[in-house]
C-alpha cells in the first residue's frame, strides 16, 4: 500500500518572533512612534526622510525621478507631482506621458516592492530640465 503524506502543517506559517513591545505601549503612549522604527530598515528610513520638509537634501515637487520595481524588473520615469507625508504610510505620485496617454503612479517608498530610486534633477535647477528631457525622448 502506497504511504499516505499528510500535507496539513506544511502550509502553515511559523508563528511570528516575540518582540517585547516598550513599557510605554502598553498604556497607549509612544505606540506610533514604535512601530516605523521596528518594522522598517535604516535604509527605508533614510529614503522616506528624504521626502520629508526638513532634510537638507529633500526631494520637491517637480524634480525627475526614476523608480525601479524590484518584483517586475520595470522602471518609470516621470515628474514628481505630489507628495504625501504621513510617516510610514508616505507615498509620492508620478506622472509622465507614455504613448500620448498621462499616466500617474503612486509609490509607497516603505514598499518592500521598491527596489531604487534615482534622482534625475532637483526643482531648483531649472536649466537642467531642458537637457534631461531631450535625453528622456531619445
């Protein structure tokens, strides 16, 4: 007689590590500030700052950038239009055109899917937007 295999338990998921939550969570106070600083990486910390009002080398409305997916090898380039600040749950808009079609895509800079993010020019150099462009059509 053939052996039966039981697959039930190799579907499941192991149970997730216990991490000591601060004294302080469990009264409510300090939990929002916990929570981004355990679950995201330095470096995923640093690139949302990036997008914040008060880093020195902030990333504004209006600059070209390139985001690289990391699950579909795909990269877009477009115009940043919009950015919304809310910690963890920041996200950005771009915008280009592909095909005679606008097209915006919003991004999560948190996202484990985000693989990198170049920047082409800065707002403030105006005549840089010429050169980049050009280069973009071709």
């Amino acid at each position: 007689m053939p052996e039966i295999l039981v697959y039930a338990n190799y579907g499941r998921n192991p149970p997730p590590p216990a991490i000591p939550a601060p004294t302080n969570a469990y009264a409510g106070k300090g939990l929002m500030s916990y929570l981004p600083q355990r679950h995201l990486s330095a470096e995923k910390q640093d690139l949302i700052a990036r997008f914040g009002k008060r880093h020195p080398e902030r990333i504004l409305p209006g600059s070209v950038l390139q985001v690289t997916n990391a699950q579909a090898p795909t990269t877009f380039t477009g115009v940043l239009i919009s950015i919304r600040r809310r910690g963890a749950d920041t996200s950005f808009v771009l915008r280009n055109v592909v095909q005679r079609t606008g097209v915006e895509v919003q991004y999560f800079p948190a996202s484990p899917h985000l693989k990198a993010i170049k920047l082409f020019y800065l707002r403030d150099s105006a005549e840089k937007m010429t050169s980049i462009s050009r280069g973009l059509r071709a």
